[in-house]
C-alpha cells in the first residue's frame, strides 16, 4: 500500500506510531482530535492488512561492524549465516573490499570469544575486520513521514520514546 492509498487520518496514526509503537487508540485518538472508535478501527485494519508493523528495536551499550571478505561463491551463505544470529542487526552483501558488512550487538566481555570462536566459523570466511560502533547518528526512531505538527509528536513522547543516540558511559562536550 503506497503512501497515496492512505487516507490522511490513516497518514497520521502511523506518524503516531513512529512516535510511540505503545500508544493506546485512546492516547492517539486524543492527540490527533479524532474520535476513539475511528482510531482504532482505522489502526486495526493498517495492522491486520500488514500496510504497517510496529517494531523495537532496544540500543545496547557496543556493537561493532564487521566486513567479511569470503571465498567465491560463498558470501550468501555467509551474510545468511549471520542474519540468523539473534545479536545481529543487519547483514548485507555489498562489493568492494569486503563481501558482507553485518553489525553485531556485543557486550565487551562477550567480544573474545565473537572474534575467536563464534565468527571464524561463519561459512565460507577468509578474513574479518571489525570496527566498534562509537556513536549512531541517527537510528530508525528519528526518522518521520512528517504528518504530525511538533506539538503533537510532543504530546505522544514518554521516556521510552527518545531517540537517544549519546553513547553509554561517555560524556559529551
């Protein structure tokens, strides 16, 4: 369903949802000025037809970046190999120096035995490299389809919603 095929009302409960996944039919409704019912009729019926999902995605304190450059005819596998991991964000086949680029979600202590037990054994692996994320700039939380005026994507914020991208432990100047 493109965005064209959506009704303005529809437009502005999934700019609702950006904001805030958890927000009740009731909170949203109040917000956009629009009557409960019709809130969440209109927001059911854009979930049960899957036009949207509502998804987390939970900031941990590191992760890095992995380039993995892999025998010909093996990078699928191994870029498959690593999107099943359930610490891996994403993973993707590019060309360039490196066949598959995947970041992984990785505690410090756990970062060893990733890098000496777990990785090596991805399929088809020549080499690694690994790069520690050091900041995200922006995450998936920050980005809009810009329906809602400022006042109500305030009006839906709750702590839980902040796209906080300041890393963990480290101050800023």
């Amino acid at each position: 369903m493109a965005q064209g095929d959506l009704s303005a009302l529809q437009q502005r409960i999934i700019g609702a949802l950006q904001v805030d996944g958890r927000a009740t039919w009731r909170k949203i409704a109040q917000v956009l000025d629009e009557h409960e019912r019709t809130v969440a009729r209109q927001g059911s019926e854009l979930l049960a037809s899957k036009a949207i999902t509502v998804a987390a995605l939970r900031m941990r304190e590191s992760s890095v970046i992995m380039r993995l450059a892999c025998t010909p005819g093996t990078a699928r596998l191994a870029c498959e190999s690593l999107a099943q991991r359930a610490d891996t964000t994403f993973s993707y086949m590019v060309t360039g120096v490196g066949d598959v680029v995947a970041e992984v979600i990785c505690e410090a202590h756990a970062l060893n035995e990733l890098l000496t037990l777990q990785v090596p054994s991805t399929p088809g692996l020549i080499s690694c490299s690994t790069y520690p994320v050091l900041k995200y700039f922006r995450t998936i939380r920050g980005w809009r389809i810009g329906v809602l005026t400022a006042a109500e994507e305030l009006a839906l914020h709750t702590e839980l919603t902040q796209d906080d991208t300041r890393q963990q432990g480290v101050r800023e100047a």
